[in-house]
C-alpha cells in the first residue's frame, strides 16, 4: 500500500487544458480496441493520401512477413510535401534552420517542393532511378533532408549512414546495401570548427567490394575545398540547383522500401533494417500527431536527434513532414558556443514541442539550473523523451526547468526495428507517472512475458514482446530473411522479441529496464558488445577482447574493454599509451561513440569451463559489484586479479 501511495504522490494528471487541445482523445483506446484493421484503415486514410486506394489492411498470411495497406499506392515525399503546398500552406515554414556557426535559413513547404523536385531530377540525371539505392552521409543540415525526401521521391532507397561513422562503417554499409550514389558534403561544423566528411567517403570508396557507387554527389557547407574525383564527384550546387523544379511524383507501391538503416545487434555484423512506405508513413504520422501532440500550422516542433539514427528518420523527416508540421533544425551540440545553445535556440524560434533523449537532459542537469532560467522557454508546451529509460529524476528536473513545471512529458519506447512509437503516454488522455513509458498507443499490442511465453505478475520483471504486427514494423533485414526471423521471430512463437527486459507496475504501467541482450545503449545509442571486441581484435597488438556496458550515471552506459595482449604484452609505460591507442583504434573502426571509456589490459578473462567469457563477471567488476559466484571458472583467481589490478588504477 505504501508503494501505492508514493505513485499516487508522483502521478501528474493532464490539466483541462491540455486535454481539450490534445489530438489524442481517451477513446482512441477503445476504438482500437473494438477493430483493429479498421482502426488502422482510419489511421490510414486519416494521415496520408493515397494515390490509389489499398484494398486490404494486413496480409499476414507470410508471418513473420507483414504487408500493409495492400494494393495501396502512394509517394512518400508528395504526402510529405506538395499535399501540403496544394493545401494552401505552401507559405508555411517547414524547416528553421540554424546552423552551428549561427547561419539560419528559413524553408517553406513550397520552397522545400522545389528543392526536393530539383535533387530529384539531379539525381535522376546521376542516374538513379526507382529501386537504386542511395547512401547519405550528411551533417545535419537542410540539403539531407531534401536529399532523403528526393530518394523517397523517386522510389530509391536510401541509407542514411550518421555523420559520426567513420569511413569503415560508411563503406561496410555502402557495400551491403549496394549503394549507387552518396550524398555527402565536404564538411559539417562541431564545435566551431567544419569537420571533414568527403575524405571519409572517399576513404570508403577506395577500399569498396563491388564498386556500386558511380556518382558522389557533395554538398559545399564548410568551404573546406575537397579533393573532387574527376567523372565521380559532383557538387550539389552544380547540379541541383540549376535543375528544374518540375518534377511528377510518381505513386510506389505501399510495400516499395523506403529506406534501410543499419542498427547494431548482437553480433559483430550491423543489420540493415528494413522499412516501406505505406505502413511507415501512416504510423510515423499517427504517433507524431498523438503523442507529441503536434497541431501543424500552430506549433514550433523541434527534435534534437540526428538524422543518422531512426528518431532523426521518423521524427524530423517523416513524421513532421506527413503532418505539414514547423520544424527547427539544428545543426550542431548542445554546448556550443555555450552551454544555453538549445534553450537559446527554444526561445527564439518559439518552440512549443520538443524531443529529445535522457543523456541530454542528464548534461544538462549537470551544467546547472541557471543556465536555461536565462531563457524564455514558456511557449513549451510537450516534452518528449526517447532512447533510453529516463530516470525520475531527470524526468522532474525536465519538468521543471525546460517544461516550467506544466508541460506534460511523454517518455516513448521505440526502435530502429518498430520505425515508430510504440510505447508512450498520451498528453491530455494519461496521468503521467516520471520514468515509465506507460501504455501501448493506441493500435499497439505489447506484454511482457517469461522465458516461456507466459503473461509475467505485475512487479515481476519479463521480457517485452509485441503480440499483434503494427504498420511500421521493420519488413527485414535486409538481403538476410534468415537472420530477421532468427533476431526477432524464433525466441518466441508469434511474438515479436524487442530484447528489453520492462515490468509492469501495479497500475499497469510499464517499466522498460534495458537490453537483455549484447547491445549497449551509450547516450542512448546502441552500440554492440561484438562489433566492439572485433574492431579491438583486429589491433594487431590485441589478442583477446571482452567488453562490456557498465552503469553510468550520464551516458546510462558506458563502454568498458578487457584485453589480452599479443605475445609480449606492454611495460606500465606502455600501458598508458596503448590504451590510448586502442581507445583511437575503436574510434577509428567504427565511430568516435563507440570509443571505450576505459580500456584495462588483463592477462587472462573469465570463462566457462565450455569456453564461453563470462560478461556478468566483468560486469560485475565495472560497476564495483562484489562478484558473484565464480564456481564455473575455469581459473577463478582471474577474477581476484582482474579486481586488484582494476583498483590499483583508480
Ligand atoms: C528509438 C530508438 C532502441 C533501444 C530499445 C531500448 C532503448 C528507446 C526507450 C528505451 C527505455 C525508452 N529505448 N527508447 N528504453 N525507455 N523510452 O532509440 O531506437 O536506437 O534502435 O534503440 O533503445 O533498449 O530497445 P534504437
């Protein structure tokens, strides 16, 4: 009972206001409820125009392969776009862009339609067309936006690759996918500074398999002068800009893909992600529209996400675009030039909306209370949170300082694989309660189950799995049908396997606790174990890695690496420079994110007498748990030195 009272304490119901403004309405629930296809046909027809109607809701005859909104036709980029200059909103802004160095640019829908209409012919001219795929590698400025929207234009998909990768990544992801053409631009600012990304691409391209990509199509933001490769890389202002801005939206099938996103997951290999268009579409709308409470034409909507990850691709192109909705994008950190840049940026657009990630929030709860108090942030009327559990206390601090003590925050839980919301409270319909994501959307069938598929009690911890297909499901991975039905589909019969542990509370409000698997979630960005310990293994010094993510209180994980060294070893001198070193390395490999936050040199790791390592162990040991039982070592004196050698060092 004393539990229940301190739920009671801390559950914010919605004000009158927000529930007679709110687009979510309480009889969502039971609508859903009543009929689900019919639900979705709603949903449907509600939020995107189709070229040609769909005859059938869901066909799932191919389980665990989904069609929606079969026999229905549809461009992808006319809904996010021309409808709305048809509409008679061509005039409305549907990107403030403010880039880091200060520049802004304002885009109206009917300037946007012309962008997108011109990269679309130059891409065309380039010698894309429908079923091509397109790598991006953008900073996040207006131009990846335009660039994506034109591939969707088209029919051609793209695969966004974030800007942070490094050039090994970018080419292991062009060389799967296929890609034809990529987007790049010579630079994108951090900090101050343009930090390259041309030469990245072409550091990709000289080592490609299969030498698909024919043209590089390079955008000019940091006058950073590039090396242009004659008869393959071509500027942007060359040729899209004197291209023309007719262009006929042609209608693709609802299944046509639009896009495939690479994701890490349990093993070294990233899994291309696979989304099409119809049933994307119409639930990235959907959930922008309910739970962000997005009214177009009113509200000044800003999402902090990079476009390379799938929030940036559902939540700042998608999503927003479909609903003809105002949009701030930035380009660059939080903290530059100073530590106010976001709540500067709220104030003057006058931004009513925002999303962003619980590491965020944490930085900046630590810069201090003061820093957004300089700031004008009353017209914030939703807070959104995504990516990983957000604890209740920097639930409140948000609540507080950036939501002035009104704003309703929804905490949603989603993934690359869900393409859109699915957990998350409805502002104006739930009583918030600070750290859960609450309920299933209305449409969306979750449960949490044992290791036998049972229903688990409240309280208990589970497994999260989602009962019913929904319409932006992930239709694959790509060019591994095998893999798809192994990762998610083979767990558990029907039941589609998210890999979170989550538990319900005793008011039926679900808790999401974190991966069960070998994927880490490091500022909210999912990182494999496997990917990391290969690119660590492929340092010529290194022999052996383990790694592992450990609690930390600002990035909600952080990576921690074990190694074993090549014949030789290193002298103490040597250690320190080594574990810079491989610390470089890993940045190297796969991306600055992923770099470990400390690397320790071990002579042995712990390991089952089958020979498997024991990753709870190190777990145990980075987090300054006392280890359990080590009876199934081989050596468990391992353990003893893992743990003095680890306190010696701090
Ligand atoms: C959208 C996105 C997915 C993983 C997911 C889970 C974690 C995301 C969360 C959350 C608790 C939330 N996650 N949102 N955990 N509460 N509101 O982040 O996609 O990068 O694929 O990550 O992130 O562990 O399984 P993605």
């Amino acid at each position: 009972m004393a539990e229940e009272t301190t739920t009671e304490a801390h559950t914010y119901p919605p004000s009158e206001q927000t529930t007679q403004y709110a687009n979510a309405k309480a009889d969502l629930y039971e609508q859903a409820d009543a009929d689900f296809e019919g639900f979705w046909a709603d949903q449907a027809r509600k939020y995107v125009t189709w070229g040609t109607d769909f005859d059938q809701v869901l066909d799932w005859s191919d389980a665990p392969f989904a069609k929606w909104f079969v026999g229905g036709e549809l461009n992808v980029a006319y809904n996010c776009v021309d409808r709305h200059v048809e509409e008679g909103n061509g005039d409305r802004v549907a990107i403030h862009f403010v880039g880091e160095p200060g520049d802004e640019r304002d885009i109206t829908y009917a300037q946007l339609k012309d962008e997108v209409c011109k990269a679309a012919n130059a891409l065309s001219e380039l010698g894309v067309s429908k079923g091509d795929a397109v790598a991006v590698y953008m900073p996040m400025i207006p131009e990846t936006i335009i660039g994506m929207l034109a591939c969707a234009r088209l029919g051609a998909p793209h695969s966004v690759v974030f800007g942070g990768f490094s050039s090994d990544a970018l080419r292991s992801r062009i060389d799967d996918c296929k890609a034809k053409v990529v987007i790049t631009a010579d630079a994108g600012y951090r900090r101050g500074t343009p930090s390259p990304l041309k030469p990245a691409v072409d550091k990709a391209l000289e080592k490609a398999d299969g030498g698909s990509v024919e043209k590089v199509l390079v955008v000019n933001r940091g006058d950073t002068d590039p090396e242009m490769k004659e008869g393959r890389d071509v500027w942007w202002h060359d040729v899209v800009d004197s291209a023309s801005t007719e262009h006929t939206a042609e209608n693709h099938d609802s299944e046509h893909p639009l896009f495939i996103l690479y994701t890490s997951g349990t093993t070294g290999k990233p899994k291309g992600i696979l989304h099409t268009s119809g049933g994307y579409l119409v639930q990235t709308a959907y959930t922008n529209s309910v739970a962000h409470d997005v009214h177009p034409g009113e509200d000044v909507y800003w999402c902090t996400a990079d476009v390379g990850w799938i929030t940036g691709h559902s939540y700042i192109v998608y999503g927003p675009l479909a609903n003809g909705v105002t949009q701030v994008v930035y380009e660059g950190t939080p903290d530059s030039p100073h530590k106010g840049r976001w709540w500067e940026i709220a104030q003057n657009k006058g931004v009513t909306v925002f999303y962003t990630a619980p590491t965020a929030i944490r930085a900046c709860m630590k810069w201090g209370d003061d820093i957004p108090a300089k700031f004008d942030l009353s017209k914030i009327r939703i807070l959104g949170s995504v990516g990983e559990p957000i604890n209740p206390q920097a639930w409140e601090w948000y609540r507080e300082h950036i939501g002035h003590d009104e704003a309703p925050i929804v905490d949603t839980w989603w993934q690359t694989e869900t393409g859109a919301i699915m957990i998350s409270p409805l502002p104006g319909v739930t009583d918030l309660v600070p750290g859960s994501a609450q309920k299933p959307l209305p449409g969306i069938a979750v449960e949490i189950v044992d290791d036998e598929a049972k229903p688990v009690e409240r309280g208990q911890t589970g497994l999260l799995v989602v009962t019913k297909p929904w319409p932006s499901m992930l239709r694959g991975i790509f060019g591994d049908n095998e893999r798809y039905k192994q990762t998610y589909w083979s767990r558990f019969e029907n039941l589609y396997f998210a890999g979170d542990g989550a538990k319900f509370d005793e008011d039926g409000n679900i808790w999401v606790l974190g991966r069960v698997d070998d994927v880490m979630n490091v500022s909210g960005h999912r990182l494999s174990t496997a990917e990391i310990e290969s690119a660590l293994v492929s340092h010529d010094r290194v022999a052996e890695a383990a790694v592992v993510g450990a609690t930390d209180d600002m990035t909600g994980q952080a990576v921690v690496a074990f190694v074993i060294l090549r014949e030789g070893g290193a002298s103490d001198e040597d250690q320190e420079k080594l574990v810079q070193e491989l610390r470089g390395h890993v940045g190297n490999e796969i991306g600055p994110i992923a770099k470990p936050k400390s690397v320790m040199i071990v002579s042995e790791l712990p390991k089952t007498r089958s020979g498997k390592i024991m990753r709870r162990l190190l777990k145990d040991v980075a987090e300054n748990r006392d280890v359990g039982d080590t009876s199934t070592l081989t050596d468990s004196s391992v353990m003893d030195f893992i743990k003095n050698n680890l306190q010696a060092k701090k």
